[in-house]
C-alpha cells in the first residue's frame, strides 16, 4: 500500500532467517473477524512472548513498529479490560508494539495534552517512529484496522458505538489517533493548558490544519470501536478561549514546555506505566 508510512524502529534487531512480515491479507481482506462476542471473550488470554508491554512477531520481521499512549487515570474496571483485549488483537497484526499508560497521579485537573506530551517524549526517545494515541475506553472491533501510521495522520475511531457509528464532526481527531513521531515533532505535540475534559484534540486538530496536514480516515466499516461506559468528567469551562488564545502562540506551548512535579517510568509485563505527578 503506497500510503503505508514504512517504519521500523532501528533498535529493532532484524533476524535474517525471519522472513517479512506480510499485510496484504490484513489491508486488502473484506472479512472483518472482530464482532460483538470477541469483545467479551478471551479476557483471560494473555499471548506469550510480552515483556514491558512490547510484543515482537516471532516469526517473521515487522514492517511496523508503533508506541501507544494511553493517558489515564482512576479507571482500573477499564484498564483491565483494555489491556488484554489490546495484547489479543494487536499479537495478529504482525506489528510490533509497545504500550504505554501514562498515568495522572494527583487530584488536580486532569490534563491529557501534557500526559501525551510526556508518553510522546519517553516512546520517542526509545526509537518509536509511530505514536498511536490511544483513549482507554475504546476497543477497536475490525481486525483490518491496521495500528500503524500513514503518511499523514490518521483518526482511527471514526465509527464508535455510542455514536451509533457515525462521525460526530469532521474535524475530530480525539479518541485513538496514529501520528508518526516526526509529525508530531513539527506540531510541537499538545498543548499542555487545557487542565479538564474537552478541547485538547480540536487544539491539536488546529496545529495539524495550520501545518496543512491532512487527517486521514480509514472506511468506516474498518474504523469501528466499541466504547466502555463511563461518567462523564468534569468539563473545562475555559476550553473556548484556551483554543482561540492557542492560536496565537501554540509555538511556545507543546513538547518544548512540558512541566510536572515528579515522574516514574516502571515497566510492568502488560504495559510500562508512566506515573505522573502534574
Ligand atoms: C467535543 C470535545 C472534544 C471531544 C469530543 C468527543 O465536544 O474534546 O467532543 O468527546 N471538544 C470540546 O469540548 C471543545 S466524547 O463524547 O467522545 O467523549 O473529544
């Protein structure tokens, strides 16, 4: 596929008696194998072979290579979840891949912007040259829809459930996004102001429209989610005027300002947890 951004990660050791890894199967496919039931079943099923949260085909070598940032906080039910069922689908892909969770570990305004920011930094500095940034909540459902990133940045949860499958507005670009390391380079990440739910996507949306990056989406059927329930959060009532004020100084906001009290990076076998303190 020409749009495939072709990526491997150079820590990556390559074993020449692997052959490659093949996708045509996984992009040109019509069968979609992921349906309701897979989503409540093989919980319990953890693949072998993941250490730190990274997994490595072991029978030929990846074309791919992506980090995928969870940002979170005080949502275990999810994570529980979220986790295996994310280690099932992405051991089929062929890729390798790292997770991450990026964790808030403080009572004060959640700030998503600044906790991509730090998963970005850390996953950058390991080699990854694909980010997927990743809500906890969302399951992809079609097997076809492919974690790697193109060569422009690509909304992958178009097609959620509780939407009823439908794309709430054009210009969405929050919930599971693949963004290669370089792109997100040049946007100079998130901005790290928007402290409460809302608005840090569509702020991002306008830094990847200001450098005329194009959002690409993959068809709708291949884009499905399935979303675990949750309360609402507490909306940021500021999350307006940081957009419009972003627009004229989002250059000095972003991975070149990221501030926090206290940090810990602690691999643990399903994912390498980021602790933070904001
Ligand atoms: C918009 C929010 C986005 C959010 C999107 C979908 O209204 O941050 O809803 O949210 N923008 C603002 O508040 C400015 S969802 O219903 O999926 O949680 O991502």
């Amino acid at each position: 596929n020409k749009y495939l951004y072709k990526h491997v990660n150079p820590k990556l050791v390559m074993k020449k008696s692997k052959p490659d890894c093949k996708y045509e199967d996984t992009l040109h496919s019509t069968k979609s194998v992921h349906t309701w039931e897979v989503t409540n079943q093989k919980l319990n099923f953890i693949p072998k072979g993941i250490a730190n949260g990274s997994y490595t085909p072991e029978d030929c070598n990846p074309a791919f290579s992506v980090a995928i940032l969870v940002t979170y906080r005080n949502r275990q039910s999810q994570l529980d979840v979220f986790i295996p069922y994310m280690h099932n689908f992405l051991r089929k892909q062929n890729i390798h891949y790292k997770i991450y969770v990026i964790e808030q570990q403080d009572d004060k305004p959640w700030n998503k912007g600044l906790l991509y920011n730090i998963g970005a930094k850390q996953a950058i500095a390991e080699n990854f040259p694909c980010l997927i940034l990743h809500d906890v909540d969302l399951l992809p459902l079609d097997e076809n829809n492919l974690y790697a990133c193109l060569h422009q940045p690509r909304h992958m949860s178009a097609s959620i459930d509780k939407f009823r499958f439908v794309l709430i507005y054009e210009t969405l670009v929050g919930g599971v996004l693949a963004i290669t390391s370089d792109h997100y380079k040049q946007l100079n990440g998130f901005s790290n102001r928007f402290k409460g739910w809302g608005g840090e996507d569509d702020d991002f949306a306008g830094r990847m429209s200001a450098n005329q990056f194009v959002i690409l989406r993959f068809p709708q059927h291949m884009s499905r989610y399935t979303m675990l329930l949750h309360k609402q959060e507490a909306k940021n009532t500021a999350r307006y005027d940081i957009m419009t004020q972003n627009e004229k100084h989002g250059a000095k906001d972003g991975l070149n300002s990221v501030h926090f009290e206290s940090i810990s990076v602690k691999p643990q076998r399903l994912y390498t947890l980021i602790a933070v303190r904001v």
